[in-house]
C-alpha cells in the first residue's frame, strides 16, 4: 500500500488527474480486500485488510466516483473477483 499512498511531497509534484486516478485505485485495491476480510476481525486478511486501509484511508477518501465504477464494472476475466459498490 505504501506504493500507492503518496506523501506530501510526492503529490505536490503529480498533476490532478494523477491523483485522481491513484486515489481512485487504492479504493478499488482496498474494497477488493475488504470483500472477505472484516476491519474488526482477527484473521490474517482482516489484519492485512486493516492494515491496507490504515494507510490508505486519506487517500481513498478522495476517490473519483465514476472512476472506481468504471473499474470495478470492467469484468476482465471470468471468474474476477469484483466489489459491491456498497462496500465503497
């Protein structure tokens, strides 16, 4: 996650879009995560999921809408694991 958590410094040098599309994908990553995890759990992807969103939490709050849709609605594969937009 720390990849896709920018720091201040970092984003003052990205333009918006970028931001836009980064914030926009960490939602994805982390509602794909939390599908089968629980943030209040204490299996091993519930911490892993907790962790993720920890660090990314500030990020996805400013996450473009249409485009955390438009990612989670493009199936790529068959069986793809895909998020419930309620989990956003």
């Amino acid at each position: 996650m720390r990849l896709l958590v920018s720091d201040e410094e970092t984003s003052d040098e990205l333009p918006g879009d970028a931001i836009s599309y980064q914030c926009s994908l960490t939602a994805v990553c982390i509602a794909l995560l939390l599908q089968d995890a629980s943030l209040h759990g204490d299996r091993e992807n519930d911490i892993i999921a907790r962790s993720a969103w920890d660090a990314a939490r500030e990020s996805v709050a400013f996450a473009d809408r249409r485009l955390v849709v438009e990612y989670l609605d493009v199936p790529r594969q068959v069986n793809e694991l895909r998020s419930l937009r309620a989990q956003l």
